[in-house]
C-alpha cells in the first residue's frame, strides 16, 4: 500500500454517499469532517450511531471517531474551515424534466463559496449531469480553487468495500493540479486511477449504471423468453457469463431492477440526451422494459394464485422482501413494492416480510400493505408466497410449516434464489423466472 499523505477533508453530506466517503477517507489516514443539516442526525453519529443498514460501516465510523480523524458538524460553513479538499455529497434527485435537480448542489456551493481556503479543491462526489464541474466553476469564481468531479460506484450493502477496493477511481478536472491533489487521497487504495477532462468524468457514472440497466432488463426479457421455449435461463446466463466479451455479473433475472440509482440515472441520462436533441433509444427500452417485467410477474401471480378466471381481487398474497435488494434497508423504487402495488391494484390484500423493514416503519410504505416482523406470518392463510428480495436466511425457512400455514402450495421465485428441491420436499410448487416449475414430491415431508 502506497504512503498516504494526510489531507484535512470536509465532506457536505452524510447520506450513503457521504457517510461512505468520509468514513472511508477517515480509514486512509486523512482528517475529515461530515457535514448535515440535521442535528439529531450529527449527534447520534458523533457517538457513533449509523442509521442506514450497510455492511461494515458502523464500525468504520466508530473506528474513525475513537482515532480522531473523524467528526460530524451541523451546517457545511463549520466543516470547510481549513479543509484542503471538500467533497460535496448531497442529494441530485430526479426534476420534472427527468434530469437530476441540482437545487442541493447550487445551495452547497453558494453558502460556502467565500469560505473555501485558497489553492483548495471543491470535489462533486453526487451524481451530476454533464457540465455541472462548469456551472460549479462559474457559480464559484474563485480562480484559486479547482473543481473536481469524482464520481461514486458505490453499491449498497458492500459500499464500503467499493470504496476501499473499487475497480477504478475516475478523477475528472479541466485543472491538473486540482486531479493531482484529488489524486493523492487515493494513494492507499489499491486500483486503477483514470484522468480524465470532467466532462467525461461526468459522463461516466450515467454511462456505467445505464450499461447496468441495459443488461438487467435484456436478461429479465431473455427468461421470460426461456419460460415460454421451456429453457433455463439459469444454464443460458452461465453459457454468456462464460464469454469474457460479456462477463457474468448482472445477469440474474429478477423483479426489475430498482434503488437509489439505477432508475435515476437512466432518467437523468435520457433527460440530458433529449436536451441535447440526442436520440437513445436503447435507454429508453431498459426503462420500458423495467415497468414490463413488473406487470408480467403480477400476471404470473394472478395465474398461479388467483381465482379460475385469473382476478386477484380479494386473494391474500404474502410477500418475502420488501428492499430493493439484499444487504440494505432502502426502500427507494423497489420493484418488490411496484410489484406490491400492481398486485394491490388488482384487488390482492398483501402481507409482507422484511428483515429490515419492521413493522415499526409501516409509514414508508403504501397503506396496502400490511408488514409482519415473522416471515411465516406473511404465509398464513396466503394463497401464495412471492420472493421478491433475496435475503439470505429466506433459503432457511420452516417450508413444512410454510406449506401448512399457506391456503394454494404455490411459491413464485422472481429471483431464482430458493432451493426448488426443498420447497418440492416440502409439498411446495416452486415457480420460478426463466426456467420450469418444479412440482411438490409425491410423498411430501
């Protein structure tokens, strides 16, 4: 590991973003300071409390807390005194026009424009569309401090992992020296580093998830293929995992993808293409597609676990998962919950289960769903049970009891993650995406 050269960094901003980043930074030996707007939020991680559910995180805060290279401070004006480099990590959500809203940014940058040290670098860590590096060096104008994008790959549930062990670190500057010093926060981090204009910096976050979109949605599209010729998409997407043109990851089908990312980004990207009088079809379809996989696998359900003519209309479905994946308690456009309200539209009464999602939180959700803190309860009386979220402790349940409790032996896996041979032990129909049914045993234990 390269020798790191301590910094004293303010990061604006302690969503997954931020927290991450300054946690992190704070890991490589820098000094740094995470600035909120919320008080309560400040205290609680000032004593080492993390709200969010993401792995090893907590500790790494309470690890930079008790070395003293880490603290939190209400208000970024605190936070940027005598900071070297400042990485703004705020919100961009999704605008009417389907570009990212930079209200939180411009704000950021106005209250601390007079306030930046000389020769510092103010860093765009959010997820930003093209030209903001140059709108933020207007905003500033301040010649003596560079502007730097560097855009986050951060996933929820292993964010701390990318971090420290990323597959690349892109540093985008029209100011060498700006890279240069941003470039130096990274010395402990062993991975490419790429310097690039900050155009194309900018260009390659929107780039990188809507590539990611593109290959889910292909995927949820060729299993649904697969179940209608009888194949496996499971064998299918071993064989194109296998072509190193292609690689294996992103290639399991599921419920649609969803989360703090993917949807905004395609978004933002089309709403900056159309700006542009760009044409990009191809995004616009991993979109389309997206929403499509949603209704196929309601009508699915209805098939399974509906009345003879199909209607869902007053059918009890319980559900297993409510995240929009595994390792995190984000909510945000999960397709479990699209799912659920597609279902609920259609006259289902849902109960759902999941393990980060108590009851207690029953107000961030639709007022259709009714939430259990025990994943049995979610199948008592059910007339099917549909994996939505790939929890891992799922693959353990009670199925006996499951089977005994649920009113149809009907489980529909809309992301291939249980074991079919003991939910077919168990007396279980398992359904699952691409491939073929596998029907209770004969003899069910």
């Amino acid at each position: 590991m390269a020798a790191v050269h301590r910094h004293t960094i303010a990061v604006i901003g302690t969503g997954y973003v931020g927290l991450t980043a300054g946690a992190c930074l704070a890991q490589l030996g820098h000094r740094v300071v995470c600035a909120d707007l919320d008080p309560v939020k400040v205290a609680e991680l000032n004593r080492g409390h993390v709200r969010i559910l993401e792995e090893g995180l907590p500790e790494l805060v309470r690890a930079g807390l008790d070395a003293g290279r880490l603290r939190f401070v209400v208000g970024a004006a605190d936070a940027v005194r005598g900071a070297r480099t400042v990485f703004i990590c705020v919100g961009t959500p999704t605008g009417p026009d389907g570009r990212a809203d930079l209200t939180a940014v411009d704000a950021v940058v106005e209250e601390i424009r007079t306030l930046l040290e000389p020769d510092s670098v103010l860093v765009t860590k959010s997820t930003v569309p093209v030209g903001t590096a140059a709108r933020v060096t207007a905003a500033l104008g301040r010649p003596d401090v560079g502007v730097v994008s560097n855009p986050e790959f951060l996933r929820e549930g292993t964010s701390v992992a990318d971090f420290l062990q990323p597959d690349r670190v892109v540093i985008g500057s029209d100011s060498p020296w700006a890279a240069a010093q941003v470039a130096e926060l990274y010395a402990g981090v062993d991975a490419p580093v790429v310097i690039a204009d900050a155009a194309s910096a900018e260009v390659v976050k929107y780039a990188a998830n809507c590539f990611l979109a593109v290959k889910l949605s292909y995927v949820n599209t060729l299993a649904e293929l697969c179940e209608e010729v009888g194949a496996d998409i499971g064998r299918v997407t071993t064989a194109l995992g296998q072509d190193h043109r292609i690689g294996g990851a992103f290639l399991r089908p599921g419920p649609g993808w969803g989360g703090s990312c993917l949807p905004k980004d395609t978004r933002a990207l089309l709403g900056t293409a159309d700006a542009l009088g760009v044409d990009f079809p191809l995004v616009r379809a991993a979109i389309d597609t997206n929403a499509h996989q949603r209704t196929r696998i309601a009508d699915k359900i209805a098939r399974l676990c509906g009345d003879g003519d199909g209607s869902l209309a007053g059918v009890r479905i319980g559900l297993l998962g409510l995240t929009f994946k595994a390792g995190t308690d984000d909510l945000r456009d999960s397709p479990a919950l699209a799912l659920a309200a597609e279902l609920a539209r259609r006259g289902a009464d849902i109960t759902a289960h999941d393990p980060a999602v108590p009851a207690t939180r029953h107000s961030e959700l639709p007022a259709d769903i009714t939430v259990v803190d025990d994943p049995h309860q979610a199948a008592k009386g059910a007339s099917g049970l549909v994996l939505c979220t790939e929890w891992r402790h799922y693959r353990a349940l009670d199925w006996p009891r499951i089977a005994a409790d649920l009113h149809q032996p009907v489980v529909v896996d809309t992301r291939n993650h249980l074991d079919p041979a003991a939910l077919s032990a168990a007396g279980l129909a398992w359904h699952g995406t691409g491939t073929s049914p596998v029907e209770p045993a004969l003899t069910a234990v």
